[in-house]
C-alpha cells in the first residue's frame, strides 16, 4: 500500500488561554527556501532535524454557538505554521523556487492557483472546515486585517522546518498552548519522487527510506512524554501518520505516479500544463503532495486524535 506524507504538531487550548496546534515534519526534498532548510537525502534528513519540526497550527479557545444561534466554529480561531504541505500562498513573492502560484495548481479551487501545494484544499484546510471555519484562512502574506487575525493566519511556508535551537514549543507555551497534538512522519518512502529516484527493488515503496520513519518516530513519542513532564497542565497527543497515510493510500487507484507532469529537479509540477483528467484516482498531485482528495480524505481520520484533547 502506499502511504501520503502527513506529520504534525497540534495543540489545543481551553477557553480562555489555549491553543490548538499541528505540526508536521520535514516533508519533501524539492528546492529548498535557503530562510526555511528542509531535507536533503533519505538518511540525512533524520539526523539533521533532531525534533518534531513541522507544520504548526493553534487554535485559541473554545466555542459552542454565535449570538444569533447559529452554528459556531469548535474552535474561534486558528494559527497555521508549517511547510509545504500547509502553505497557502505565503511563498508566493518569496524569491525561491519552493512556490506553486501558478497552473495546474488550484485547478479545483473557486480562486485558481492561490500558492498551495495540490490540485485543491490542504489538510489543513480540510481540518478548518471540520472545526466549523466557513473560510480559508487568510495566509500572512496576503497582508489580514484585524478582523482576520482575531480568527487565525497561515504562516505555514513552502520547505519550512523547526529546529530544536528555536525553542519553538516552550515559546508556544508561553503565549498559552496547552493542547498540543504531535504527527510522526509518514512512510515518505511511497512518495513518488523517491519511487523514481531510488527504484523499489520490485517493493510497492522504497522501503529503506520507510524503515528510517521507524526510529524517527519513536523518538518523538518520547519526546511527547518529555513534554507531558515538563507541562504538566497542558496536554499532548501522538498522531500516527504511518496509520491515516496507509488508510487514505488504499483508497486510491493510481499510488505511485503523479498526477500532473512534474519537473525532474524540484519535483513541482510544470507550469501551465495540463494535469490528469481522473484526480480522484491519484493520490499524489506532484511527486511530493498529496491531491486534494487525499488530503480530505485524511483530516477526519487526524480529527478523533484532535478531538480529544479539545
């Protein structure tokens, strides 16, 4: 089976001064943003990022229904930080190559090619709209008033990364996150860029490249019991990317090939060509991000991990 590449650090809050939070880990090795390293090689990778370092969302306090009675977001706002799996257009004036503002990306969004890296909706996105939000939400880049920041921004940047000399979770910790789930890495070894790259060996996945998401993982459930001593009053939660990524995996046709034609050395889709015409098939848009689909399809299987530390 083949798996999509979702890892993050999530966190959640109480009513009054929580956050909710993902993180994913280092994602893909397409060009990297020189301001946010990401991963080179399939074993480098590893011993370059020592913890969890990834897509950041948090989300502040709880909500059960507006002053009108209608149906309120679970949450009233969410923050974003993370890479490429989560970008929404934040790279899109960057000087890098690690940006997607163009076509065929957006191809199934209202807007066109907004800056995220898929066919249409990120992950992130689609944890947005469970949480009840009835909009995206805005990236920083597109400059959010006020209004929009008091609901949440998307820092998340194309070839982004934590490194652990950031002291990001205790800063975090500072501003109020309490609930804090942690995503382990997918088996990236199923992506199709490392499928072409490396060859499998007559195995549906490069499973040398799987086997190192092993120990990488298990290294960040014990630092999710570090952090469960070090916070006592907040709470933290494994994901298990491995798990949703072979469950969402399944239910696609075409696993190994990307949907749109991708270039050779960033593994980004080339612009203005056209993309498969069967996307709900695939479930890989370029050799590194996962379509639309997968991307829907993996948010409620995130969410019950989600849901119990709201």
């Amino acid at each position: 089976m083949r798996y999509i590449n979702h890892r993050y650090f999530i966190h959640f809050c109480h009513p009054t001064s929580t956050f909710f939070s993902i993180i994913p880990f280092p994602s893909s090795t397409h060009n990297s943003n020189p301001n946010f390293p990401e991963m080179g090689s399939r074993r480098s990778f590893l011993r370059s990022w020592s913890s969890p370092l990834f897509l950041f969302v948090v989300v502040v306090a709880l909500a059960a229904s507006s002053a009108d009675g209608s149906r309120a977001p679970r949450v009233p706002c969410y923050f974003i930080f993370g890479d490429s799996l989560y970008d929404s257009g934040n790279n899109n004036n960057l000087n890098t190559s690690a940006k997607v503002n163009y076509s065929p990306y957006g191809i199934d969004l209202p807007a066109g090619p907004t800056g995220r890296f898929s066919n249409g909706q990120t992950t992130a996105d689609a944890i947005g709209e469970i949480l009840g939000f009835k909009d995206f939400i805005p990236p920083f880049a597109s400059n959010p008033d006020d209004r929009q920041i008091l609901v949440g921004v998307n820092y998340a940047s194309g070839s982004a990364g934590i490194l652990v000399e950031s002291g990001k979770q205790g800063r975090l910790y500072e501003l109020g996150a309490r609930k804090v789930a942690l995503a382990g890495i997918s088996n990236i070894g199923c992506t199709p860029s490392l499928i072409a790259t490396l060859g499998t060996n007559g195995a549906p996945c490069v499973n040398s490249v799987n086997q190192l998401v092993v120990p990488f993982n298990t290294r960040l459930k014990s630092l999710i019991s570090q952090l469960k001593l070090s916070y006592p009053d907040a709470k933290f939660a494994y994901l298990d990317s491995v798990r949703v990524g072979t469950l969402v995996g399944a239910a696609f046709r075409i696993r190994a090939t990307s949907c749109c034609q991708v270039s050779t050395v960033t593994g980004l889709c080339l612009p203005n060509t056209v993309p498969c015409s069967q996307r709900p098939s695939y479930l890989f848009w370029d050799a590194f991000h996962p379509t639309e689909l997968a991307n829907q399809l993996a948010a409620p299987l995130f969410f019950p991990a989600i849901q119990r530390i709201l």
